[in-house]
C-alpha cells in the first residue's frame, strides 16, 4: 500500500466518511465519486456513517492475508450499516460468539503496516455492539 | 480567568494478565507480589491496538461525553512512552480521527509517566491565555516491561484524555491550580531503539518519585494553602498500589479518599494514562463541590500537582460515555504465551 | 455478423511444473492448437491471449507481444497479439474477444489462448497477486482473501437456503472422480466427503479440499467464421452464444451475495442469442474456484432454482449420466486453476464432449455445451455456449 494511496482515503478510513446521493437518497461507503443509479444525474455529498450496523455474514480466516499472519483465526465479516451501504471488515470477537444478524459498533484499530520501517495504517474495524 | 476539564474520556483494552500467570513462567511467588505490588492483574492491548489506538479512543470518548463540537479544539498534545513512530507524531493521526484539523496545533510529549499531565499543563496555557479555545491533552500508552523484570507485572495499556477549556458554562472541574517539581534525576529510561526499559530499582523510590510526588504536593498545598482535609479526594501516580497508598498516608490522605481513583490493582500501570485514569474514574463518582488532588508522576524526573474543584455541569455529562469501572468490568484473561505474542515479546523473523 | 467456429483446440497438462516456464507452456498451446487445426501460423490474423497477472507471478507485462515473439509469430509475421484480463475470466473474455473480431470480419483465423505460471512465486506470494482480483482498497486491505470471500457466500448459503458442508464437499468429490478420467488434470485421485470434512479449515466454512489450487497451465483454441470451417476439420464446433457482463468489484455492494448477477446476466446474454435456454444445454464447464462457486453457479445458470443448488449436487444431478453433467474435465478444483487459462480450456473441454473425444468422461449424444468463466468473487463473467451443428 502505497503512502499516497493510504493517505487520500486517511479520513474515509478513520472517520466513516463515504457519500450520500442527494438525487436519489441512496448513501454509499465505501466512498466513490459516481452514484452508480444516478450516475452523471447524480449529486454525491460526503456523509459521516454513524458506526452502527449489523453483520451479514462472516468467515473465520485460517489462513491468512498477507499482513495479516499473526492474527489467526480471525473473523471477516461483511456488515451493513444502518444507513444503508455495506462493507467489509474484520470483526473483533471470539470466533464462537459471532453470529449473522449481530449488532456491531465501530472502533479505531490498526489495519496494518508497511513492513517495520514502513508507514502504518489505521482505521475502522467492527465489534459486538 | 479560571480555567477547568470540560471534559474526559478513557479507554482500557479488554484484554488481562494475572500476576500469577506471569509469575509462573519466571518462577516467582505470586502472592508475595500481588502483596507487594497492590497489583492483581494488568490489562494488555490486542494484537491491532497501540498507543494511537487508544489515544483516538479516548480522544472520541471525552468529545462523545460532551458532545462538543471537534473544530473548537485549538491544540492536541498526547504524551507517551510507547509512541509506534519515533519521528511523526501520534498527536496528527489523532487529530484526523476526531476531526480537529486543520486549524490546530499539535505535538507528541514524552516524560515517562507524566507525559499526559504535561500536556493538560500545555492546554493550560494555551487555553487561559487565549491562544485556544479548547485543548486535548492525552494520556496513553502501551508499555512494555522486559520478560522477568519486576516492571513486567504492571507495564499495561490504557489511556485517559482530557478537553481543557475556560468557558464557565462547560468547565466541570475547575482547575484551581497547577505546581510542578522537576529535576534531572535518571531513576528510569529506555534509550532509543532499545525495546525495553531500564530503571534503578529502589532508586526509582525515595529520590525519585517520592522526592518529587511530595515536592510538588507540598508546593501546590503551600501555594494555595490547603491541606488534606480540604479535598475529598485525592489520585497519585500508580506505578504500583504501594507508591500511591504510601505518599498519600506521608501526604495526610486517607484511605478512603484514594480509593475510587486507585485502579492500578485492576489494571496494571499505564503509564502516561496512570494518573489521568485515576482522576476520571474519580470524576465518574464526584459530585459537584467535591475537590479533588491529585499528583502525577514520570520518571526522568518531575511531578505536576493539580487541585480540581468539581462543578455542577458533571451531572450533565458524566453519564455520556463509559466510566472507567465500564471499562475495567468483563476482562478477558490470557496466558503469559498469548500474551507475548500480544506485546511483540516473540522474536518473528 | 457471422457465426464462428472452433477449428482447433489444446490444452496442456495442468499441474506444478517445475520444468517449463511461462514461455514453454503457453508456445506449446498454440502450437498443439494449431497442429489441431491443420493452420499455419502464417495463416494467423490475430491473437487474443488472457492473462490475469504476468507481472506478478514472474514480473512480466506486455504479454501479447511476448507470446506472439515466443510463438514465433511477431518477427517476421508481425501478428497482432492483445492481452486480456479480467481476473480469473482472462480466459473467457480472449475467447470472447476471438469470436467478436471474427464475427465482425475483422479476421478471418484468430488464435483465442490463455495462460498463467503461477509457482515461480512463493503461496503468499500466489495468494497475494490473486487478491488483486477483489477490491484492494476495501477488502484486500481489511484482511480479505478469496477463500475469505466466497467463504461469506457460503455462509450465507447455508443460512438462507439450508445447504450443507456435505454438499460442498460432494461438488469436489465429483469433480474429483470426473479428474481421474482427464489425463491433463492436476489432481486424478479420488476423494471422499470425508476427506474434505476432515481437511484443514481455511476458511470457515470452506476447507482446504473445497478450494481450487495454484496450477501452471495454458490452452489455447483456433477460431474461424463457420462458413469456411469445414475446410479445417470434419469436427467444426460453433459458437452459439456468447455473452459477458460485469458487476460491483467488492463482494459487499452485490445486490444479492448468494448470487453472481454478473453470471446470470452473461448466462441471459448467451442464452438468447443462442435462442435456447438452460434445458437445452447437455455438459457444461462451470467455475468452482471453489465448492460454493458450483453451487451458486448451477443456480445463476439457471439449471436449478436459486437455493437449491446443494440438494441438486446431492441427489447426483450433475455427476456423469446425471440431468446435467457439470465439469467433466474435473473442474477448477480437480483440473487445476492456472487463472488466465481456465476459461480456454473449459472451451476447450467442451469442444472435447461435443466432438465425441471426451474418453471416459464422455457425456453420451452431447449436442449443446456451456462454459462459464467468472473473475474474482463474481465481478465479471463469460457465458459461451458451443453446439455440434451451425
């Protein structure tokens, strides 16, 4: 992951900010710059996601991505959040207590890190709520 | 010209080692420690949790309790010992988080364990003389101990952060003052690139933090002209539960009056958090008029003696965010292994 | 528009093959592909090659002009030579890039070939380029990997629909059994649902044994319009239908998880420009990258109604003699999975069962066959359908 690459989505990492569609009400995170229904009739705006959703579905990962080695097993889980979009994340929670249609709540966790002597990434994870 | 807390926010990770675990592994006796220390368990960040980490979690916690509006705040000092970048500041990444950029100041402090307290001094000012209208000063850390060392039983994560401001309507303690006692003592440091902390051993006592928790007592008391009896109660740096308990007795504090901020048996040290995670589980139970003292401590070494007068605008925002017993209820215990791998303390590659 | 036609077909072993570099395999399908056809390569109007990820499995981009200098068809002939991608569907998108530039009349005799030479690099490393397929940003950066990934399909699966690990496992056993019958499969043994029950967990639900492997490989495929076909081979295969769609790049914008829309619309596409429906079509070649994606790929397909698609594996429906044999040749999971070839040699597959040269995979009086190639966790797919007769 490249500085400028983590860098110009920092704040949409960190604070949940993604996008609202003022033409057709639809709000959208991860971020992007073209509603998808609207496309050039649309007319996005940045909107701050409140954090609180609830997991759709889930893995527990054994073998891990790149980066991610140490942290096994660990829950992925994909959560839509209550305005709406739905993304992925990894969820803080011992495998046995995750279950579908969980409540969850965002927190500010590590991602990641570019090797030692490289930058290190934060953002958003979710947990049980 | 007064100035106060407008707010606080803390955040402990769930995670807990016993003493007796850590015990087990270097063969000493668990329960002659735990006696010693006044310390049963500390609390142990997870695998993706470090002093940034816990400096936002605690930075959001203390704006959500008083839902104060970020751009206000003209200032973000965080103090550590266990900042992840030497050079680039935890202070900018928090910042972001709570979105307090771009009008701002910023800077990352270090002075062992009373780096935080430095940082509410720094507010301070800044805050009475007009420079900003809020600051945020932080609190965390995620220390390490060296596998066998004594340090090893206490050096935990957590963090404390504070909102300083001087806005009469939004105080909900006021700082009454503030008195430091500092000299060049080298009772305990870690050199740069070294993983682990050296310390003096009983040196770290009488010369050091007795000899500035004390000095900076006495001159706060003598300038303000109080004693003891005038507080309700009262929050010492918690290396341990023995150096607090101790100075408070040396200091004419009950034990009564020390025992809602004196967390470090559940919670191990954390360092620049000690003190400030003493003062807002204190504040989790003060009522208004109440008047607390207290006394922060780092190594290197020096000591910031505050006295705090509660307002009646606690009762408004007290509840808003969780209160340090939240947050030291329901642990997870772990094994000295799960541990280790949790602090970096197995050598990977 | 004209119609097309198959007038060659080669595939290569599928395995580890320690011996041959990226080079080797993919000269040697175009050369097996060619020699098939009885075509020179000076006969050659163009080359589509599908190739998901050169540059980090052995630090190589501009693939089409490698493999058109390597085939020997760049210094004298000059051939035009394109690289394809779209993730694990290279291979269907050059065949369908093939067919269009035929079809069109641009070329007359085009070259549809695909490949990947995926163990000159470390797992983690294979593991790593193949991530490139998800959303790197949004997924790949939240811990996600492919197994990851489908995995929450599956778990949704068997939420909604009540599908079982069983019945996972019983799409690799049959793709398995199917495997023993291909001579250029990677795996040819027999397996149990036991096997894969017991095997490592990779992730919850899907075990080692339910995901496909890292495969070197190559195939290629000869095109022609139909109407000059018979002047190659007495065994001509005609493109039918052919149809590609795409969908959201990340698994969490899908309108629906459990289902591919992008392989229900390629399915649709072809469909109706073959003027047939899922009914008509007698084998087909679907992607399991892994256990889940045959289940989800039955239903897209429109073979089984959506949600049953486990029960349909379970009662034998798409075994060999059953109502609709799926993956003869052993599938993703038994064949192998060398990324840019797979959508050629499911092609090519095809074109095996519906000239009779099929062995003892061989799906008695197969007239009409499906391939069907998918990138990522379902962001773009390709529905080719093939038939015996113009």
């Amino acid at each position: 992951m490249s500085v400028a690459r983590f860098w110009r989505q920092q704040v949409q990492r960190y604070n949940l900010v993604g996008n609202h569609c003022r033409n057709c009400d639809e709000y959208y995170y991860p971020p992007r710059t073209t509603c998808p229904f609207c496309r050039r009739n649309g007319e996005m705006e940045e909107h701050k996601f409140s954090g609180k959703g609830e997991l759709v579905t889930y893995t527990i990962i054994h073998s891990a991505a790149e980066g991610f080695e140490h942290q096994t097993p660990y829950v992925l889980g994909i959560v839509k959040l209550e305005e709406g979009p739905r993304l992925t994340s990894q969820i803080i929670a011992q495998p046995e207590d995750v279950n579908i249609g969980m409540k969850v709540r965002s927190v500010f966790r590590k991602l990641g890190e570019s090797g030692d002597k490289g930058m290190l990434h934060y953002g958003t994870k979710f947990t049980p709520a | 010209m007064s100035v106060g807390i407008v707010s606080y926010g803390t955040y402990i990770p769930k995670y807990r080692i016993k003493v007796e675990d850590i015990a087990k592994v270097w063969g000493d006796n668990a329960d002659i420690l735990s006696a010693g220390l006044m310390v049963n368990e500390k609390s142990v960040p997870d695998l993706d949790e470090d002093t940034v980490t816990i400096a936002v979690e605690a930075a959001r916690a203390a704006i959500c309790r008083s839902s104060l509006d970020p751009s206000r705040i003209g200032a973000i000092y965080t103090g550590s010992e266990s900042h992840p970048y030497a050079v680039k500041p935890t202070s900018t990444i928090v910042a972001e988080a709570v979105e307090a950029t771009p009008e701002m100041t910023a800077a990352d402090f270090e002075f062992a364990c009373k780096a935080g307290s430095a940082g509410m001094q720094a507010c301070m000012g800044l805050v009475q003389s007009g420079m900003a209208d809020l600051g945020l000063a932080i609190g965390s850390d995620v220390s390490q101990g060296a596998p066998g060392d004594a340090l090893e039983y206490t050096a935990a994560a957590g963090g404390a952060a504070y909102i300083i401001g001087n806005k009469e309507e939004e105080m909900v303690a006021i700082i009454e003052d503030t008195y430091s006692f500092t000299t060049d003592t080298p009772d305990f440091w870690r050199r740069e690139g070294m993983p682990y902390p050296e310390h003096g051993g009983r040196f770290t006592g009488e010369p050091g933090y007795f000899k500035h928790v004390l000095g900076a007592a006495r001159g706060l008391m003598n300038k303000l002209g109080t004693s003891a009896e005038d507080y309700d109660y009262a929050v010492f740096h918690q290396p341990n539960g023995k150096f607090p308990s101790r100075v408070a007795k040396m200091l004419g504090f009950s034990k009564e009056k020390i025992a809602p901020g004196l967390v470090v048996t559940r919670l191990g040290n954390t360092y620049s958090g000690s003190c400030l995670m003493g003062i807002a589980a204190t504040l989790d139970q003060a009522k208004p008029g109440d008047r607390i003292f207290a006394t922060a401590f780092g190594s290197g070494a020096g000591a910031d003696a505050f006295s705090f007068r509660v307002t009646d605008k606690i009762d408004k925002i007290r509840d808003k965010a969780p209160k340090v017993e939240e947050l030291l209820a329901n642990p997870v215990y772990m094994d000295y292994a799960m541990y280790a791998k949790h602090k970096g303390k197995i050598k990977r590659s | 528009m004209r119609d097309v036609a198959i007038i060659g077909s080669y595939t290569t072993k599928f395995g580890e093959m320690w011996e041959r570099s990226f080079r080797d395999i993919v000269v040697e399908a175009g050369v097996g592909a060619l020699e098939d056809a009885g075509v020179g390569g000076e006969s050659i109007d163009s080359m589509f090659v599908g190739n998901m990820s050169g540059g980090q499995f052995v630090e190589q981009e501009h693939i089409g002009a490698l493999i058109a200098d390597y085939s020997g068809l760049a210094a004298g002939l000059h051939v035009p030579s394109t690289r394809v991608e779209a993730a694990c569907a290279s291979g269907g998108l050059a065949f369908r890039q093939g067919i269009q530039s035929v079809a069109s009349g641009y070329n007359d005799i085009v070259v549809a070939a695909g490949v990947e030479k995926m163990t000159d690099v470390s797992s983690v490393g294979a593991s790593s380029a193949l991530a490139a397929a998800a959303d790197r940003e949004w997924e790949g950066m939240m811990g996600a990997t492919f197994p990851g990934l489908y995995a929450m399909i599956a778990r949704m699966h068997m939420q909604q629909y009540g599908t079982t690990s069983e019945q996972l496992a019983q799409v690799a056993v049959k793709n398995h059994k199917n495997g023993t019958n291909n001579p250029i499969a990677q795996y040819r043994n027999n397996i149990t649902v036991d096997k894969v029950l017991n095997s490592i967990m990779v992730a919850d639900p899907l075990h080692i044994f339910d995901c496909s492997p890292i495969t070197d490989g190559a195939a290629a495929l000869v095109l022609a319009p139909a109407e000059e076909a018979h002047k190659y081979t007495d065994t001509p295969i005609y493109v039918k239908g052919s149809g590609q769609a795409s969908d959201t790049i990340a698994l969490h914008d899908r309108r629906d998880i459990t289902t591919l829309d992008a392989s229900v619309y390629a399915a649709k596409r072809a469909y109706e420009m073959a003027g047939i429906g899922p009914d008509d079509i007698d084998v087909a070649e679907v992607h399991d990258c892994f256990t889940i994606a045959e289940i989800c790929a039955i239903e897209d397909l429109g073979f089984v109604k959506k949600g049953q698609g486990g029960r349909f594996v379970e009662d034998g429906n798409t075994a060999i003699g059953g109502k609709i044999p799926v993956n003869t040749s052993g599938g993703l999971k038994a064949c192998g999975h060398p990324v840019g070839a797979t959508g050629i040699k499911q092609a090519a597959e095809i074109v095996n069962q519906l000239r009779g040269e099929a062995g003892k995979r061989q799906v008695e009086g197969a007239e009409i066959g499906l391939a069907h190639n998918v990138g990522g966790s379902g962001a773009t797919a390709l529905v080719h359908i093939l038939g015996r007769e113009r």
